[in-house]
C-alpha cells in the first residue's frame, strides 16, 4: 500500500483529488507532493508531516533490523516450499525492496545455497533471472523449517515496533465535544454522561462502565472504538530474539484503503510505505464470557514453530473491550491481576516458551463493561488502578419516551400516549425498571406480531401485551394451553 492510500483514509484529499493531483503532475512535471499542494488540496506542512509519520522502505539488510541469516532462511524456505524461482516473486511476498532482495540474494549465491538457472520472460517482456536451491540450499531450507515453518512477510524489529507503538498513541488524537457529540447522534443519552465519557476517552487510561443490564453499555463502548480516525501502521509480523510472532490479523485490523482510488493512487510514488507494514484503523477488539488468562500471553504453535499475538496486542494502539465482566470463564481477580502491570506501568511483558521476554508498550483504551457492581468484582487497590468510572443508570421517563418515540418513528410506527402509558405501566407491574433495550425489543416484538397477520405495521393493545410477555417471565397457575399447574 502506497502513502496516497493514507491520503484518502485519513480525510486529508478525497480520491478525486488525487486523480486532479496526478493530471496536474503530468501537465507540470514535479513531484506528486508539490502537485498535491500546488491546487491547495494540501499544504505543505501535511505532506511533510505524513511522510515523516510512515514508515520508510528500507533500502538495505541492515536498514530492515533483521539479521541476514533471518532473511536468507526465509529467502530459501520460499524457494523450497512455494517454487519461487525470481527477485520478483520474493519481493511481492517478503514485502521487501527489490534492492534488498538482490542483497539478500546475492548473499545466498555467495554461500553456494542459490545458483542461476535462465532467463524467464515476464508480464512486461523483460527477462529475469530464474534461481532455484542447490543440494546445500535445500539442507538449508529443510534444517530451517524443523525450527520454524512461518514463511510470508518479512518481520520488522522489535525495537522498530516499541518505537512505532509510541509514534502513534491514541492520546495523540484528541476526541473534541463536537466529535463525541457525532459519534453519539443515534443515541440518546444524558448530557452530563457524555461531559465524563469525553474525558475518560481523551486519558487514554481504563475506563469502568457498569450499571444494570440493557442500558447500552456494550453500545457506548463499541462507539468509543470507532470514533478515531488516524491511520496507524501495523506489522504483518514481529522478530523477537530469533522467534516470530504474527501480529496483523485481517479479523481485527480493518485497512485503510480505497478500492475507488486505486488507479489515481498507484501513480503517488515519491515514498512508499515499508509493505511490511499494513495502513490500518485503530483497532477495537472484543471479548466477552469466552476470555480466559491463557488468551492474553503468547501463543505458540508448536508445529509451525512460530507465535500468535494475543488479542490485547493486536489491539494495541486501539480499543480492547473486555465485555460482560465478571462473566468470563476466569475469575475476575485473577483476569485483573493479569491487567495490573499494564495499567499500571503502560507496559506489558510477554514471555517466549524459551523463558524469554520481551517489553511491549502498552497503550490502548481497556474497557470494563459489566453489569455487576465494581464492589463485586475487585479490590479498592484495584479500583484505584481504573481513573474512570461511569455508571450507566436506569432512563428517566423523559428520556425513556424520547428514546421509544424515535425509535418508532424510524419504524414507520406511531406512539400514542395511550400506548406509551401501557408499556410503562406493563414494565412497572413486572416490579422492573425502565432500561434503553426495552423499546427496541418491544418494537421488534410488534413488527414480528404485524408480519404474521399480515396488517400494516402498528402498536395495538395486544401486540403491545404480546411483547411485555415475552420480556417478562411469569409464573402464572394457569399455561396459555389452559392447563392447571401442579
């Protein structure tokens, strides 16, 4: 991925505007930046600024932090496995230079592990140069792939990570009134729950939400994910002391590309991003009842021999929900015991089977959602550790109206005052409070209700009984088949 993707992605210029940018070149000549600013889509100051932000393709073995002997063995395992057979087929899958490729290469025929066999005609009519292994080649291969059997792109150093991790923070984007008040524009909810959310999320410390089910906790924290913008730079994989571990994973990290621009942006070629790294929205991940402590260290397949990062690492840089709390198949203490280093010294340790560790910067916003009380689930000396806490409370009936009045109005349905004063009066007889879900669950209840006797969509009396019934369990003496319980 090339950095006019990161143009796009980040709002800076849409795709049209680079397009508008390129013909420009072409007309002037110039660098594609100067055509960028010279129309006023961008200044200066920003195309300055997003180079320096990406990071650069190395040029050199040494400049990619990888020991040679690290890259040949990738470089032969290649070969071996897949039928690689020229620079080119090793560049698109090491993701590295074509420079550093040769270097490598070059390398290898010089330890008699790679020799020449012809020319191959490529897409464009020009001639490569084929290789394949020799005997010492293939022994190396083999012997490499006893110890680990990972091949794809090349890993970045783990010093060129932790510095990476601190670059892009998520403190270094500010979340304003404006923006919060945006990315809250489907929801109503209290004003002054908002004025300690914005703040909480600004911190870029843990943050405590709890309160009684159904009243949108799991909502607001998902929201809170994805209201920052800024690209940030993921690698495919990591090299610590001689081990691989995978850290990109499509399932989580979304890529900021745009397909629409793809012809316009091929053309910006005046710095490439390093294709080890993946242009990517922070990421939001999110675990539930499912989380246990094995799922936060290292994971290490032993036959392929090499490490999967756990999800609070692939998280990094983002948003890590630890939903339902308190629901987990861990118990809670000892889940928080885990979180306490992290939350307390921004930095987490992950340990190799070899006994080994390795520090990792730890900045992400961790969510606690539950429905517990926090008195419940951890230690004053725990609580001290969290600086924000938020209780999520049950809707004043104002809101509550408002709420169910919007929501039925998206639906194509009236609330009447008749009908809003049955489902209150409904919710209350039950001895239940009022909670953000129940409209929704009532109107999807009706919807259901109207489809199957095929009338046009609207509240009645008894669709509106019908769903108060299945939101609530009753112990009746009488069955709705008419048989007396025992």
């Amino acid at each position: 991925m090339n950095i006019g993707s990161v143009v796009v992605s980040r709002g800076l210029a849409s795709a049209q505007d680079i397009d508008r940018a390129i013909n420009h070149q072409k007309a002037t000549g110039g660098r594609i930046g100067d055509s960028l600013v010279a129309p006023g889509i961008l200044t200066k100051e920003q195309i300055d600024e997003l180079l320096a932000d990406a990071p650069q393709v190395p040029t050199t073995v040494a400049g990619t932090g990888i020991d040679l002997v690290l890259l040949l063995e990738l470089t032969v395992k290649g070969m071996y496995t897949d039928n690689i057979e020229t620079a080119s087929q090793l560049s698109r899958v090491l993701k590295l230079s074509n420079t550093v490729v040769d270097q490598v290469l070059k390398a290898a025929t010089d330890r008699k592990l790679v020799e020449t066999l012809s020319s191959a005609s490529g897409a464009n009519a020009r001639s490569e140069i084929r290789l394949t292994l020799t005997r010492a080649g293939r022994e190396w291969a083999a012997d490499a792939l006893s110890r680990g059997q990972y091949f794809g792109p090349a890993p970045v150093s783990l010093k060129d990570w932790q510095e990476r991790i601190q670059l892009q923070r998520i403190t270094n984007e500010v979340v304003s009134r404006d923006k919060m008040m945006k990315a809250f524009s489907g929801l109503v909810i209290p004003d002054r729950f908002l004025n300690r959310l914005g703040p909480a999320v600004n911190s870029g410390n843990a943050i405590l939400i709890y309160g009684p089910a159904g009243n949108g906790k799991t909502t607001i924290a998902e929201i809170v994910g994805k209201m920052f913008e800024n690209t940030i730079y993921v690698p495919y994989c990591v090299e610590i002391n001689g081990e691989i571990m995978k850290v990109f994973d499509p399932t989580v990290h979304r890529v900021a590309d745009d397909a629409q621009a793809s012809s316009g942006l091929s053309s910006l070629r005046r710095s490439r991003l390093d294709p080890r790294w993946v242009a990517c929205h922070r990421p939001m991940v999110v675990t539930g009842g499912e989380l246990t402590i094995d799922m936060l260290d290292l994971k290490f397949n032993p036959i392929a021999k090499f490490y999967e990062a756990p999800l609070h690492i692939k998280a990094l840089n983002g948003t890590f929900l630890i939903d339902d709390f308190g629901r987990q198949r861990a118990k809670p203490e000892d889940i928080l015991n885990r979180w306490i280093v992290p939350l307390n010294s921004r930095v987490d340790y992950l340990t190799l089977h070899t006994g080994k560790t390795a520090m990792i910067p730890f900045d992400e916003i961790v969510i606690f959602s539950t429905n517990l009380h926090p008195n419940d689930l951890m230690d004053p000396a725990f609580q001290r550790r969290i600086s924000y806490k938020l209780e999520t409370v049950e809707p004043p009936e104002d809101i509550f109206c408002e709420v169910f009045w919007n929501m039925a109005t998206k639906n194509g349905l009236e609330l009447t005052d008749v009908i809003f004063d049955q489902v209150v009066q409904g919710i209350r007889s039950n001895n239940a409070p009022l909670a953000y879900f129940q409209p929704k669950f009532i109107i999807d209840q009706v919807l259901a209700s109207c489809k199957f006797e095929g009338a046009t969509p609207q509240f009645t009396v008894d669709n509106i009984d019908d769903a108060l019934a299945n939101l609530f369990v009753k112990i009746s003496e009488t069955s709705m088949f008419g048989v007396k319980r025992s």
